[in-house]
C-alpha cells in the first residue's frame, strides 16, 4: 500500500507549478459557481456541457495554425455559444441547435486532429486537463475574465434570474428574454475555456454543473447557491490537487470523482431529488 503513496508529496505540494495550480482553482471556481446556477435553473446543462466538445476543433485547429490552444477553444465555443443563443429562443429549439452544432464540430475537430500528428498528441490534455500545467499567462487571463464576469452580472442579474425562472412572464413584463439568452450562452462559452484547461472538455461538466446542482439542493436563495456552488467546486479542486500529489493518479480525475461525491451524498442525505 505504501508503494502507491509519493513519498515526496510534502514537496510537490510546495512546488510554483502546484501554487499556480491552487490559485487557478480559485479562479475557475468563481467562474463555475457563478454561472453553473444559472445552467442548472436555465435547463442548460446539456449546451453547457456541449460548448466544451464544440471547443475542440477550434482547439485542434490553432495547434495546426501554431496559435494558442486557449484562443482557438474561446472562439469556436463562442461561435458555437452565440448560434445555439440566435437558434434556440425555446428549450426544445435549443436542444436542436446544440445537437446540430455538437454533431458538426466533433467531425470538424476529429478532421482537424488527423491533419497534424501534433494535434492529435493535444488531443489528451483537450480532452482531460492539464491544471498542473497552467502558466502565470493564465492565471492573469483567469482572473480577468473573473472580474468582467462579476461586472456583466452586476449588469444583468436581476433580468436574467427572471427570464431564467419565469421566461413568458419576464417576456410579458418587457424583458429581452432572448437577448438575455445570446448573453447567457457568450457568457457560458467564457467560463467552459476557463474551465478546460483544468479538467478538459470530457469532464467540465462536473465543475460547472455538479457543484450547482449539490448547491440547489442545499439551498433555494440564488446568491447562497452561487456561493455554496463555488465553495463546492474549490473544495473538488484543491482536494483533487492535493490527493494527486499523494497518490498517482491524474487530477482531473481525482476532482470530478470528489464533485461527484458530494453530489451523490447530497443527494441521498437531503431528501430533496428536485434540483431547480
């Protein structure tokens, strides 16, 4: 048993790569809590979870043209974001959308992928993370887009929770309910590149969706479960960091396994089985 333990664990806790590690969770914590609520109340979960795959061609796509993989990601889950937000006024009409655009990007990124070996050796880190790997380059970007989402939401918070739980009578009251969508998907595109470079776009689901969901089963207030969401997440985060120093195992794998953890003991221990 002793053999599966890193006996220099106490050092790579230390180490700058693994700060930089910790202050990333953070980062994308704040960024996750905020805005996986609203996915959750949104009935937006499966675009969420979409916009990361709708990411990998433009992912595959800048390693072919030598540009960072982050702006290639940000820019197709963008596009993506803004068609599904222009399609999709309904529910039924945005899972449409998603589906097609989804269907389309994942052949995109695959062809992509087999045009360059290099790409396709990126294919990995895409798909599962690398938050042991993050630069101070993005640790700034992180934060960054941190304080522009604070200030949108400043902006659009009242508006958008009303569309988001009542969307025929916020559009009654004139509410631009489908401005407030293309918003909301831009917004989501931005927090999914934030999200990625942690635990790829397989596994972003269980950062901006699981601690939401625990969050709504926790509590009914909007701002505590943003709040409970983010505690949530940084808790998934830093353990999965912590627990991948001491055991070998990859921490993407190790902070969806902790996110889902909470979830299903939430669930089975709160006696609540409607999210939001």
């Amino acid at each position: 048993m002793t053999s599966l333990i890193n006996t220099q664990w106490t050092q790579i806790l230390t180490s700058n790569f693994m700060l930089q590690a910790f202050i990333a969770g953070i980062l994308i914590a704040i960024a996750c809590g905020m805005m996986g609520y609203f996915t959750i109340i949104r009935h937006s979960t499966f675009a969420a979870h979409a916009l990361a795959h709708i990411g990998l061609p433009g992912a595959t796509g800048a390693v072919l043209l030598g540009l960072p993989v982050a702006a290639g990601l940000g820019a197709f889950a963008l596009g993506g974001a803004l068609v599904i937000g222009t399609l999709g006024k309904k529910v039924s009409e945005r899972e449409i959308a998603t589906g097609t655009v989804l269907a389309f990007a994942t052949g995109l990124g695959l062809f992509f992928a087999r045009l360059s070996s290099s790409a396709s050796q990126q294919m990995q880190a895409i798909l599962f993370g690398s938050i042991l790997t993050i630069s101070t380059a993005q640790i700034i970007g992180f934060a960054i887009f941190d304080a522009l989402l604070f200030l949108v939401m400043c902006i659009v918070y009242r508006p958008l929770l009303f569309s988001s739980l009542d969307t025929e009578v916020a559009a009654a009251r004139g509410v631009p309910v489908h401005a407030l969508n293309i918003i909301f998907m831009a917004i989501m595109a931005g927090v999914i590149t934030v999200a990625v470079p942690a635990v790829g776009t397989l596994l972003v689901f269980a950062l901006v969706i699981t601690p939401a969901a625990t969050a709504s089963m926790l509590t009914r207030s909007p701002l505590s479960a943003m709040v409970v969401a983010t505690l949530i997440c940084l808790v998934s985060i830093w353990s999965g960091l912590v627990l991948s120093a001491i055991f070998p195992a990859p921490p993407s794998f190790i902070i969806v396994s902790i996110s889902t953890l909470i979830w299903l003991i939430t669930r089975l221990t709160s006696g609540q089985h409607d999210v939001l």
